[in-house]
C-alpha cells in the first residue's frame, strides 16, 4: 500500500509538471529563455540547477563572491565556473 501511495503521489507530480514549468518560464527574461531552448534544438542539454548560500547545486563547489553579486544586480541566471551549469538564483525567480 506504500507503493501505491507513492505512485499516486508521484503521477500527481508528475501532472502538475507543464503548469509549473510554464508559470517558472513566464519569470525567465525572454533573451536567456531564448538562449536555453536554442541550446536544446542544438542537441545540448544545458542543465540548470539553484544556487543556495552561494554554492551551485549541481557541482557543489563554492562560487566566488563576484558571482554571487552578479545575482544581486537583477541577473537572474549565470553559468557555473566550475560545471558550466546554467545557474539561478531562486531567490530571484520568488522575487519576480
């Protein structure tokens, strides 16, 4: 009966999954949205992943101050010098 429960949790996820995704678009500024789905046409795969008490969440490595104050200018997403991962700041997108 756990699995069960767990499933049907998980399909409820699931569902919710393009309403989310769009209203999260709808916050991106148009030109880095753009540049993310231009990447996924050309066969890239460009992960995205939150930053959190400046540390990427993908590599786990520690950003620098200098990109951690790029996100306090209103820039919402940044690359990873470390991973080359699409980095953004959730505070931001909460923000927006």
């Amino acid at each position: 009966t756990e699995a069960l429960a767990a499933s049907t949790e998980l399909r409820e996820q699931c569902a919710d999954l393009p309403t989310r995704r769009t209203a999260m678009t709808n916050r991106i500024p148009r030109a880095t949205l753009e540049d993310y789905e231009k990447a996924l046409r050309q066969g890239l795969f460009p992960a995205a992943v939150a930053t959190r008490g400046r540390v990427c969440w993908g590599c786990f490595h520690r950003l620098s101050g200098t990109v951690t104050a790029e996100f306090q200018d209103a820039q919402a997403f940044l690359c990873c010098p470390h991973c080359e991962r699409v980095l953004f700041n959730p505070d931001w997108m909460e923000r927006r």
